[in-house]
C-alpha cells in the first residue's frame, strides 16, 4: 500500500457484493466530481464476491450462491446499466412459472393468485390440496378476526396463527418465508421483512383476505397471470453468465492498486483526524473514512474498543446454509419439472429446506439432456443438518430428490458450498435495532456500516446499502461537493 496519498483517503473493509459497490460509487463520484479522494478495498479471503460465485463445470452453469434478483427494487438493475450489464440480464423462463410446497412427500403445486400468505383465488386455493379442509377453513375465519390493537412489531408467527391459524403458519408462512431469510417464523420480525405489507393490510382493512379482494376489484384484473403460482417469478432476472459477472464488472471498473486480497483487518484505532487498521502480516494503514461492509457481527468485533455500546447492538444473529447443485440425465428424473422449484416446510423433518429447477428457471444452465438442481441445506431450522460433513450432506441431499423427484442413477455432477453465518436473522424489534446502530454510527465522523445485516438481504439491498454507505462517506469527507445529476451516489435510499 503507497505511504503517502492524495487528499483524502477511504478505507473499504469486505470485497461482497455491498463492499464492491461502495467503492465503485466513490470512485465514480471522485471522477466525476474531481474529488482529491483515494479509495482502498481490504478483503480477506483470496477472492471477491462475498457469497456470489459462479462456476463452470461439464457444460453446467452453477451458482453456488444467489442465482438472481428482483427488479422490484431499482438497485440491482440500476447498477447492470451503469455497469454496462443490461444486454446481459435474462429473465426466468416463461413456461412453468409456477412452484410447489411438499405435503407428507409429495410436490403440490402452490395455488394460483397466491400473494405469499393469502389466496388471491378462492376458488383455486379451496381445490388446492396443501392444507386440509379444517386449515383452509381457519384460514377463512380471517373475515372474522379483530384487527390487532397494537401496532408494535410481532413475529411472524404470531401474525400467521393470530389471523390465518397454525397450519396456515407451518404449510405455507414457515416454508414460503424460509426460502427468502432462513428464518425462524417464531422469531421473524413482520415490521422489518417483505411481511410488512401484510401487517398495514390488518391495520388498514381488517382483514388479509378482505385487503386482497379489494386490491383485485381496484385494479379490474387479477394480480398474476392465470396459470402461475407462488414468487412472482417474472420480476427475477439474472446475468446469462452467472452473477459472477457482476462481482468480475465491478472490479474490472476499480482503479488499479484499489483492491487487496488476503488483507485481513485484526483491529481498528480511532485517530483525532481518522482511523487505523491494523493487519495481519502487513503494516498498518490510515484513512479519513471507513466503511466495514462486513457481517454485523465482525463489524462490533472490530469497533468494541472503540464503543462497546455500538458494537453490542451489532452483534445481530446469522444462520448457516449450504447450496448442493446436482445435475442429472433428463431420463433419469420421473418428476416433469413442470415448475420452478419447491419448498419443503419443516414439519414434513427432511434434510432440505427447498430446491430449484435450475434449468427450468434459466435458460443455457444445463445441456438439453440434463437437468440442474439446486437444493438448500441449513437455516435457522437446520442447523443440525448443516453440522453434517460434506459427504453427508450430499448424500442427505441425493436421497431426499430421489424420493421427492423419483429420481434413478447416479448424478453426474454434485457440487456443494457452504455459507458459514452469512444470514442475518431479522428478529422481532430489528427495525428499531437498525435505528439504534444508524444512530449511534453518526457519533463518529467518517465511519459507516453495511450490508445484508440491517435494511434487506437480497442483491437489491446490498447494493443500497453501499450506494447509501459511499454517500454518507461523501457527505462527511466534502460536505460542499455538489452533486452530479448522472450519478446516484447522494439518491435517496430505498427502504423496504
């Protein structure tokens, strides 16, 4: 690292997707602005891209960690078109957008107009064989439920069986709602996740099944297209090469000399004009600003010296997860696959948490003879199954398809990544918690966090989290620069 620098110099520990994004935003500010700033990125592993990765193998593509993201929030696309990616984004499949919930080892098709929690069609979810005929009833009783009182934050779980019943909870919220945060619903915070909605539907209307009907009549035409079910699949894109492109574009556009791999940070000291990080096996360095785009927890291991406070409510709890990609022949697989995937709730006790058809979701993910698979081991639910060694996992994994996908042979490929502590677990409170930690990082001047830990955990959030971070940077380091209207460095973020 050069010893001496340019005006002002940032320092970016974490090379993930949130790191990344941060350091391209300031370097792109810099540019545009003329800014005198020199941007530093420290990772500590030997590769960039967090969990995202993509590898090649046999003619399959195989996405050993998010396969995709949603364009209902801007971020992601946003950054593919400054990045010059949009030629590149493909969209899901348009045949079999539908997907599956396992009840007592069978694949049921998740019924039509289902808003995650709620039918859409009465009559498609009355035929629909996922709950039994006393659940579905209860779920009727939605009608008749008083609204709750409080407005203060619950778990899922305790909105689900509160308005919907117990089976409601554990055949649909617990599986539907693992798929996205690996999560206990019994802990699950409504007010901080992609339930949020629901909660205001009770406040506003009374009634889930009320606030959906009236939706549909406002907008005087169903709210998915006839014949899809479950995610609304249609807003998930991704790169035709595999989300490793993102992570490789982003470097590619970092001045040289910005990124330092195997650079691994032991502790931070606050200077009366900055910081000071001090290394594993290299010398320490200096900045006027910091960005730990880090999970929160490592983030309050390295700022407890500093402010024990700050660092206790970092100390938010992640769970584990494994990704097993597992190709077969076509032949070989009864199921026809006439879907996206399926989620397994934890009631049916299987070794997996849910699965996709890789390459019914995507095109060119597998040769026309072949099918991909990519199944998911662990979660705040699993932790035991994730405990397991690689070869048991596999072997679980295989076992459990070939019951549920009536699957003969051998695999041809099998391919397994695990991802140590890398979900933040968004309990009941977290919004608040979130404030607490924003507010108490505005006690230090030059200091920011991000990442999935505190407004969102996909893609889109990410990337949020280090546009807002490289703002807030920006902000502190040239309080008179003025904004370019091409760069969305100083936009305003997008919440959830």
């Amino acid at each position: 690292m050069p010893a001496t620098r340019p005006g002002k110099r940032v320092v970016v520990v974490g090379g993930g997707i949130t790191g990344l994004t941060t350091c391209y935003r300031l370097c792109q500010a810099a540019q545009e602005h003329s800014l005198p700033l020199q941007v530093t990125l420290l990772e500590g592993s030997e590769r960039l891209g967090g969990i995202i990765a993509t590898s090649h193998q046999q003619g399959l593509l195989l996405e050993q960690g998010p396969d995709c993201f949603i364009t209902s929030k801007p971020g992601g696309v946003q950054l593919c078109d400054a990045l010059g990616l949009s030629a590149q984004l493909i969209g899901t499949t348009t045949s079999h957008r539908q997907s599956f919930i396992v009840r007592h080892g069978i694949l049921r098709p998740v019924p039509q107009g289902l808003h995650l929690l709620v039918p859409g069609s009465w009559w498609s979810f009355a035929t629909s064989s996922i709950l039994s005929w006393p659940g579905k009833l209860r779920l009727a009783l939605d009608l008749l439920v008083p609204r709750r009182t409080s407005t203060d934050d619950e778990s899922l779980a305790h909105f689900v069986t509160r308005r919907l019943g117990r089976e409601a909870l554990e055949r649909l919220a617990q599986p539907m709602v693992s798929g996205i945060y690996t999560a206990d619903p019994a802990q699950l915070s409504m007010q901080a996740t992609v339930m949020r909605p629901f909660a205001e539907m009770e406040q506003r209307h009374g009634s889930l099944l009320r606030a959906i009907w009236r939706q549909q009549r406002a907008a005087q035409h169903p709210t998915q297209a006839a014949g899809t079910s479950g995610p609304r699949y249609g807003l998930f894109v991704t790169l035709q090469a595999g989300m490793q492109t993102l992570v490789d574009r982003l470097a590619q556009q970092l001045p040289a000399d910005t990124v330092h791999l195997q650079a691994s940070v032991r502790g931070i000291e606050r200077l009366p004009t900055g910081w000071r990080l001090h290394m594993q096996d290299r010398p320490p360095c200096e900045a006027d600003g910091l960005c730990l785009a880090l999970p929160a927890p490592q983030a309050g291991h390295l700022l407890k010296p500093i402010d024990p406070t700050l660092a206790d409510a970092l100390h938010i709890p992640y769970a584990s997860s494994a990704i097993v990609n597992v190709a077969y022949r076509r032949t070989n697989v009864a199921h026809p696959l006439n879907g996206m995937g399926f989620v397994v709730p934890a009631v049916e006790k299987r070794g997996l948490i849910a699965c996709s058809f890789s390459s019914v979701k995507f095109a060119s993910r597998a040769p026309a003879s072949q099918v991909l698979l990519r199944a998911f081991v662990g979660g705040a639910l699993q932790q035991n199954q994730y405990a397991h060694t690689d070869e048991e996992i596999q072997h679980t994994v295989c076992q459990e398809l070939r019951q549920l996908l009536g699957i003969t042979g051998d695999p041809i490929c099998i391919d397994l990544r695990r991802h140590p502590q890398s979900m933040p677990q968004y309990h009941v409170g977290h919004v608040q918690r979130v404030a607490r930690i924003e507010s108490m990082v505005q006690r230090w001047p030059g200091l920011s966090v991000a990442g999935n830990a505190y407004h969102g955990v996909g893609i889109p959030d990410c990337i949020d989290s280090g546009s807002h971070a490289a703002q807030a940077l920006l902000s502190s380091l040239f309080p008179m620069a003025t904004p370019h209207p091409r760069t969305n460095v100083w936009a305003e973020r997008v919440e959830h």
